[in-house]
C-alpha cells in the first residue's frame, strides 16, 4: 500500500500573506458575486422591457382635423371605432385594443396633472395594436396605409427608436457591471499572484536546498499551487455565499420596489449556475496564475 509522500517545504507551518489573501479574495469573491447578481437583473430587466414594447404599435388619432378645426369628443370616438374595425381585418395583427378616455389620462397625467382628468380637456384617442410578427417590415407599412385610409391625420408609431435606445441602455449597464465582476476578479488573482511571490522569497533557502537535491521546478512549484488552490477555493467559496446572501437580503429589503419597477429575481438553476461559475472561475485562473508566477520566478532563480 503506498503511502502519502510527506511536502518537502513547510509551507502549511508559515501565514506569509495568507490571511491577507485570504481576506483579499472573500471580499473580492463577493463583490464579483453582487455584480454578476447585477448583470442577471440587467439582463432580465432587458428581456422584460424588450418583449413588452416589441411587436406593439400605437395608432395616435388627433383631436385636430385636417382643416385645423377641432373634433368633437363624439366624431373623435366614431372614427377611432372605425379605426378599430378596419384593423381588426389585418390578418397581421394579433389583437387591437381602444384604448380608453381613462387610460389616456393617465399616460398624460405625468405632464398634465390634475388637469388630465378635466372632461372638457380634448385629448387624441389611442389605440394599442399588437403584431403577429413584431420585425415583418411590410405588414407595418399596410398598417401604415390602412390608418391613413381612415383618418389622414392619424399617425402610427412601432417604439423603434425608443427601443433600440433601450436596447443600448441595457447593454451597457450589463457589460458595466460584466466589467465590474472581472475587475473584482482580476484583484483576486493579483493578490495572489503577490502572496505566492512573497512565500517563494520566504522559502527561497529551501528552494535552493530541494534544487541541490535534484527536485524539479515543477516538483516544487507544484506544492506552491496545491496550497493555493486550497485557500483561494475555500476563501472564493466563502465570498460566494456571502455575496449571494446579501442579494437576497437586499431582494428582501427592496421587495416593494422591486415589485413595482423591477422584474423579480428569479433565484433559478440559471441564475445558481452563474453564480457557482464565480468561485471556480477564481480558483481556476489563481491556479494558472500561481503556476506560471512560480515556474518563471523558480527558472530565474540561480
């Protein structure tokens, strides 16, 4: 039966830099978790916003006429009633809905105030239409046409342009916080990359004996990176869980909030998934950081 082969270098016996690291990494671990938990709500924010405005059109019927004159409240419901009819024979359009006096007061009431809920107060009518295929470019020109054959002051409007400045908004909020996840990251592997330059400088005399005695740079560096891989791993472990209870405490705190602006975080196999990626992604890269700083420190060494 083979026996363990007991480490030729102390290095479990001396704390050089290890409680340091070890601190380093669990803050850093930590951050990088609360960024990522950042990046998921981005992400599900951009998918919540995106699919509620794509595939939608709003029709705008003016209270102005062609002539200038402006319309009656009873001859505006007429025409977006026959607004309504005439779209609803689209065949490219999954539902149209007249949107009410109501509703209209409170899009507007933010400009408006109080004085969006005055009855004599003429405002345009609204009507919410919803596209089979939100990107078919040919059916919005129909619909397009349509609307001009019943009212040709009425105007359409697909969100484009307010879209695709979402889309950008989101994209850099979630590269940003991507960005700030790597940085944490690259801390952690800075940190250690220092210890394990100030254990080698500690054991250089032991080094030097182990070489003496025909000890390979790989048979000793291989030491360095196992201890490594042993506090960064638990240390990364630890930041994890500590990032990702205080996700759920700030989810818990802003729960309100959350709920009327925010789409919920869905704590699913996706999200714990992404979240576990964060410590072995630290481990991993320190493990290859530690192995290349020790092999090139130890072939310089004479």
């Amino acid at each position: 039966m083979a026996t363990k082969k007991p480490a030729d270098l102390a290095l479990e016996k001396d704390d050089v830099g290890t409680k340091f690291v070890t601190l380093v990494v669990i803050m850093m671990t930590a951050l990088a978790t609360l960024a990522m938990g950042g990046a998921l709500v981005v992400h599900s924010l951009r998918a919540s916003w995106v699919g509620e405005v794509s595939g939608h059109m709003t029709i705008e019927i003016p209270v102005t006429a062609a002539d200038g004159t402006v319309r009656e409240t009873e001859s505006l419901g007429i025409i977006a009633e026959q607004m309504r009819d005439a779209l609803s024979k689209d065949i490219d359009i999954d539902s149209v809905r007249l949107m009410s006096r109501s509703d209209v007061e409170k899009l507007v009431q933010p400009w408006l105030g109080d004085v969006a809920g005055t009855a004599d107060l003429p405002l345009p009518a609204l009507i919410a239409v919803r596209l089979k295929h939100p990107n078919d470019a040919q059916a919005i020109g129909e619909i397009a046409q349509t609307v001009k054959r019943v009212d040709p002051v009425a105007t359409s409007e697909t969100h484009q342009a307010w879209l695709a400045d979402l889309k950008r908004f989101s994209l850099v909020l979630l590269m940003a916080a991507l960005l700030m996840a790597a940085a944490t990251i690259a801390c952690s592997i800075l940190s250690v990359t220092g210890a394990v330059k100030a254990r080698l400088a500690a054991h250089h005399a032991d080094i030097d004996l182990l070489h003496v005695m025909g000890a390979t740079d790989n048979y000793i560096g291989g030491q360095f990176v196992r201890l490594v891989v042993k506090n960064v791993g638990r240390a990364a472990l630890i930041g994890t869980v500590a990032g990702m209870i205080a996700l759920k405490t700030g989810g818990l705190v802003a729960g309100e909030l959350q709920a009327a602006m925010l789409p919920a975080f869905r704590w699913d196999f996706t999200a714990l998934l992404w979240f576990a990626v964060c410590p072995a992604l630290v481990t991993g890269l320190s493990l290859l950081a530690a192995r290349f700083t020790v092999l090139r420190t130890l072939a310089v060494m004479p």
